[in-house]
C-alpha cells in the first residue's frame, strides 16, 4: 500500500504506520451547512412523489419516536432484570448477603454498561460476579472492604467521566480505547475479589 | 459443704488455668527434605509469611502461632512442599501466626495469604506471591515472578536480571526497584512507581494512580503506558532510540526535547508524536485526563 503526499511516495507497510486521524486543513462546516441549505431549499421542487407532506412526516416522525421509546423501555428492563443485579438474589450456589455501605453507589450501572459492551458471555460473567460481590466483599478483613469499594467507585467514576467524554466527542478511538480499559480494569477487580474470598484459595 | 466448696474452687482454678494455656502463643518447628528445583506451597490467613533461600536441600518452617490457630500441616509429596495453618471453622479467619521459612535457593514459592504480610529474600526460581490486605516486600530473584494484592503494597528490589514480572494490585501502590525484562502492572488507584535496568517491555495501567516509570530501554522495546486520571511519567533511555506516540484527551503533554505537542483544531486533546535516535523501540502513553511527562534521558 502507498499514498502520496505533495508528489512524494510514502510506502506504508503497516497499519501502525498509518495516521489514527487526520484533520482537515481548513474548517469544512460553513461548506457543509450551505450545501445542506442547497438540498432543503431545492427539495420540493425535484419530485413531488418522493417528497413526504408535512403532516405525513410529522406522523411517521411521532411513529419513529414512539418506537425508539418502547425500544429504550425494553432495552432497560432487560438490563434490569438479567443485568444489574437484584437486591436479596444471590449467585448461584452463594447466599444472598446483605451489600454493605457504599455497595450500590460503586456497582451501579453507567449508561453505556449494556449498550457499550454487548458481548453477552461478558455480560453474563460480570453480573453473576456482582450478584456474588457482596457474599465476596463480606469476605474480606474490613479494611480490604472499604478499599475495594472505594476502588470500585473509581473505575465508576472513570466510566462516567469517560462516557461524559464520548458523549462530546463520539468518534475519539483515544476515549474509546481507555474506557475499554477500564471496563477491563473493572473485570479484573470482580475477578480478583472472588478469587480472594474462595474458601481454601488465594488470588 | 466445706469439701463441695473446695473442690469446686480446685475445679475454678484448674479450668482457668487450661484457658490460660489454649489462649497462650506456642511455637512450632519442622524440617522437611526438599528438592533444589522443587516447588514449597505456602498458605497462612494473618500474621506473617518471611521466606528467604538457603543452600540445604530441605525446608525449615519455624512458626509463631496466635491462640487461635489450631496447627500446621506440612506435606512433603515428590517435589512439592505444602505448608498450611490451619484456623479452627469457629475463628472466621482471624487466627494469626509468624512463618519463617528456609528454602532451596532455586525453588519456586507460592504464597497466598489474606491478611499476612509477604517477606521473600534470596530466592532465585519463580515467585508467586498473592496476599488480600497484606504488604509484599523483599527481593525479586532472577527468574518470573507475579504478584498480586487487593489493598497491600508492592514493593519489591531486583537485582538486574532479566525475568517476566507481572504485579497486579487493586488499591495498594506499586514500588518495583532494579527490575529488568518484561514488566506488566496494573492498579486501580495505586501509584506504579518502576525502575528497570533494562527493559525490552513495559505495561503499566492505572484507573487514577500515577504511573511512574524509569527504565533503559533495550532495542526495540515496547512501552505502553495508559491511566483515565492519572499522570503518567516515563523517563526511558534507548541508545537505539524509539518512536513515540502519546495523546491525552484534556490532560498536559510536556517532554525534554522540545516538541510542542499538537491540539486538535476543532476537537479536544493533543498529540505527541516524533522518533529519537534511530527509532528502534516504540513508546505509547495515553490518558484522558492526566498529564504526561517523556523524557529519553535518565
């Protein structure tokens, strides 16, 4: 693969070696916005049959935001009754303990939890480690406790922050990659948890 | 009635007495003959777990153990030592006991403690050691060594010698001095602080704790290097050079050799990207919010 730049051949041998972005020389928008202005204002006249009329738009638009609300209303109560985990059910095999303070404020879901990472063994996993969290945390010698919590509320914070991030700038691989991470990061510490209050075993 | 009182006085005074003797701390000692290449499994919920290398083909536990500690069992089964003390159900993992442990030099030791904190000096074979709220601290012998905690700090002394190192803590900080080789770390919001005399790869990952790194770098050594909110410092030295790449979302980015890092005209962050001397080894530093520190000398 080669490119050229200003009649001078770049060989590219790699993915690596290619630009992550690149920006444009100039601001293009006040282009975009007229051509879009262009398009509206010719519109109507290019053909009537596949213009819509504006009650009929209306309609399908209110369709379209109806459907898109009973989708968001799904979309939750499955994230609330397979994801997020249920107060006073345990993991399989574990007793339901009561999650001690500080728990739910450090566990609870962020919003792009579900839709964000979709895989669903890992969606799965993560919420059967959640469930089991408590009977985990309870586990542990106080001290550990509270540091886990506060750790935990760390990545939540950092999930949030990172969220907040993507949601000014959706495209940014930078955010994308390191809210992945922290997911990761998050995983890791479920994990570790469990694995230190095993009976019998060590992390 | 004068006989009954007395008896039961005498009853009194002897059943204090044995409370007396069970709540009182007791020692054990034991040897076992153990292979040079062998492997001693360690096991102990709090206290203290001190192993260190000796030049005898055997084992020596010596253990200080708290009232609550019922015993320790010791299995020696071909080349595999099995140290363990054991609580009595009703103690919910209290009981604390002080293990010091001789082993052959070139064995490979497993800990995994609770609360127990982990001393190991003058071990040469591989290094497992796992502790929830305990500290590891001592020496990192030359072969691979992974050691992980929840809340207790790493911090642990190499000698130069190049091995796999993986250090993995939850909210504990991570102290590594003269290591070498291949180091991974990650923390949630510990500080990863690393010196290594000759890196040929680093990895380092926190949520909010800095990540500091010093390391000379061997040819064509990789670095990667990513925290949400800390700030990431990395002084690395290559006589072959490296390439380097960092970006950070609305963090700082600053060097030593004078590159002004890029900001994206109509998007947030900036971008540091350039080679030092013939480029050979790659170093990538990403962070959303903290502020990035390069430099290639030490």
């Amino acid at each position: 693969m080669s490119g050229s730049n200003e009649g001078t051949e770049l060989k590219v041998t790699r993915l690596a070696e290619l630009p992550r972005s690149i920006e444009p020389g100039r601001d293009l928008w006040p282009n975009i916005e007229s051509k879009i202005k262009e398009i509206q204002a010719a519109a109507p006249e290019v053909s009537g049959a596949s213009v819509i009329p504006p009650r009929r738009h209306r309609a399908r638009l209110s369709w379209l935001a109806a459907a898109a609300m009973v989708a968001s209303v799904a979309v939750g109560v499955w994230i609330g009754r397979s994801v997020l985990p249920a107060a006073g059910r345990g993991a399989a095999g574990t007793l339901a303990t009561k999650s001690p303070p500080g728990f739910e404020a450090a566990t609870e879901a962020t919003a792009f939890d579900a839709a964000y990472v979709s895989d669903p063994r890992y969606q799965r996993q993560r919420a059967a480690l959640l469930r089991s969290l408590p009977a985990r945390l309870a586990e542990l010698p106080p001290e550990s406790r509270a540091k886990v919590l506060a750790s935990l509320a760390t990545i939540r914070k950092a999930k949030q922050d990172l969220e907040s991030a993507l949601g000014k700038d959706p495209g940014n691989a930078l955010l994308q990659e390191l809210l992945v991470d922290t997911y990761q990061d998050e995983m890791r510490v479920l994990t570790d948890v469990h694995d230190a209050s095993e009976p019998g075993r060590g992390i | 009635m004068r006989i009954a009182c007395g008896m039961s006085m005498a009853l009194f005074v002897l059943g204090t007495s044995a409370v007396g003797f069970a709540a009182e701390e007791r020692t054990f000692d034991k040897t076992v003959a153990a292979q040079p290449h062998g492997v001693v499994d360690i096991s102990n919920v709090a206290g203290e777990v001190q192993v260190s290398g000796w030049d005898r083909q055997e084992v020596s536990i010596h253990g200080e153990l708290g009232a609550q500690v019922e015993r320790v069992d010791v299995s020696s089964d071909g080349g595999r030592t099995s140290i363990k003390v054991v609580l009595p159900n009703h103690t919910n993992g209290h009981g604390e006991a002080e293990l010091r442990i001789q082993v052959p030099r070139d064995s490979e030791v497993d800990v995994s403690a609770v609360s127990a904190d982990i001393k190991i000096n003058g071990v040469q074979g591989v290094e497992r050691l796992n502790s929830v709220s305990g500290d590891v601290t001592g020496e990192l012998g030359g072969a691979d060594a992974e050691v992980k905690t929840v809340s207790g700090e790493i911090r642990l002394k190499g000698h130069g010698a190049a091995a796999r190192l993986h250090v993995n803590s939850v909210s504990g900080d991570v102290r590594i001095e003269h290591g070498a080789g291949d180091f991974e770390g990650t923390t949630v919001s510990g500080t990863l602080g690393v010196t290594l005399d000759s890196a040929r790869s680093i990895q380092a990952r926190t949520t909010s704790g800095d990540v500091r790194l010093e390391a000379k770098l061997a040819r064509g050594a990789n670095v990667e290097a990513t925290s949400v909110s800390g700030d990431v410092s990395l002084r690395g030295s290559a006589e072959d050079g490296y390439s380097y790449e960092v970006s950070s979302f609305s963090g700082d980015i600053s060097n030593c050799f004078d590159v002004q890092a890029e900001h994206g005209k109509y998007m947030p962050g900036s971008r540091l990207q350039g080679s030092r001397g013939q480029g050979s080894g790659h170093v990538r530093i990403k962070t959303m919010s903290g502020d990035v520190q390069l430099c290639d000398r030490n």
